[in-house]
C-alpha cells in the first residue's frame, strides 16, 4: 500500500512541473511536438529511476551523519553531508552522459531534434530535486526510493506531453496576438496545475475518516470517564 501511494502521489499530487514547476525551461522548450517530448519525457524517466536509487544509496552510506560506520565504529562520527549536492550531480551528471550516448546510437534523429536539451538534463533541477524531495522526506528504503523515481518521471512526462499536445492543436485556434506563443502556454500550465492540484483530495480522504473515529472514540472515553466519576462522586456521598 505504501509504494502504490507514493507512486501515485509523486505522479500526481507532487507533480515536478504542476506543484513544485522544476525543469520548466526544457519543458518549455522542448513541448513543440509530441515526438521531442515523449523522448525527452522516456530520457527524464529513466535518468530519474537510475539517479534517485543510486543517490538514495550514497545518502544512506556516505553522506549521513554516522553512515560510513560499516567501514569501522572510528569512522562513526564522519559527517559528509556538506557533499550532497556534489555527489548528486556527478551521479546525474553520468547516467545523463549514458542516455546520450544510446540515444545518439540508436535515434539519431531524436538525437537531433532535442538537440542541447538532452545533455542539460544534468541540470534539469527537475533530476535533481528527485534526489534532494528524497533525501528531505527520509524514503526509508531503496524500492521506495526507485518507485518515488519513476513515480515523478513519469509525472514529468505527463506534463511535457499534455502540453505537447496542447500546443500542437493550438497552432491552428484562434489565439489573440498578445498571447500567442510562450504566454498562452504559461495560462494553460497555470490551469493544467489548478486541475492537479484537485488530486491532492485522493490521499485526504482515508485520513479524515481516522481523524473522525479517533474524535468519536475520545468523545466516548471522556463519556464514560465522565460517568465514572459521577458514579465515584454518588458513592461516597
């Protein structure tokens, strides 16, 4: 239950674009056509579900206060958590480097049509707010850390092709001159974001109703709590 919760709650409630709008200059950018933004959308997915495990791992190991304690109890009170942001962008910074090269082999027109947004995916604050939201919100294990990952790369996905499409079916609506191009597309993200922000109510649900029976159990304890003392009170009169 928890991994479907988190999957579901990094697609859609924690959005990258919609709730926190990282990695909005490629996704701007690059959401011209829907072929560019679904190979971009695939390279941000599987950059994300490599980095944030692998990150995950060196924050675990490496970087905590106390981690590098299986290297020894002398090593116990090394702090490297200075590092952080160093160690997440070299890992980023590589497994960018890999979906180059395999992108550049086998689609070379994809390769051409991303152009220099392929290789700035190793600064998409997008990527690497995958890794720090998980660092901050303490993933307790490595599969949850791997499903946050593809959880929120999908999410980017979803964004940059639904505006993608937008786009594409925009070019022939008629759009007033002062808002065509880039300020069309910022209103249409702007409400794009409104509309998922109505998903923040799937994971509410379940916990006002814990909240309403624990309200209704604390009232029927101070009920007979209550009774209790009046009966105490009888007595000894």
């Amino acid at each position: 239950m928890e991994h479907i919760e988190l999957f579901f709650k990094s697609i859609f409630i924690d959005n990258m674009v919609f709730a926190t709008f990282l990695g909005m200059c490629s996704y701007l950018a690059v959401s011209k056509k829907v072929s560019t933004a679904v190979g971009l959308g695939a390279a941000v997915i599987f950059v994300l579900a490599i980095t944030v495990p692998l990150n995950w791992l060196l924050d675990q190991y490496v970087l905590q206060p106390g981690a590098l304690t299986w290297l020894g109890p002398e090593y116990a009170d090394y702090d490297l958590s200075f590092l952080s942001f160093i160690m997440f962008i070299a890992t980023i910074a590589t497994m960018v480097q890999l979906v180059e090269i395999v992108v550049e082999k086998f689609s070379p027109s994809l390769y051409n049509s991303l152009g220099i947004f392929l290789p700035l995916i190793a600064v998409n604050c997008a990527i690497l707010g995958g890794s720090l939201f998980m660092q901050s919100r303490e993933i307790a294990t490595l599969g949850l850390a791997l499903n946050y990952g593809i959880g929120s790369g999908i999410g980017w996905f979803l964004a940059i092709l639904a505006i993608a499409a937008i786009r594409e079916k925009i070019r022939y609506s008629n759009v007033p001159p002062a808002l065509r191009g880039l300020g069309i597309t910022f209103i249409i993200t702007g409400l794009m974001a409104i509309g998922f922000m109505s998903f923040g109510g799937m994971l509410t649900g379940g916990d006002d109703d814990a909240k309403k029976e624990e309200k209704t159990v604390q009232v029927e304890t101070d009920t007979e709590t209550n009774k209790d003392l009046a009966n105490n009170i009888k007595i000894e009169e």
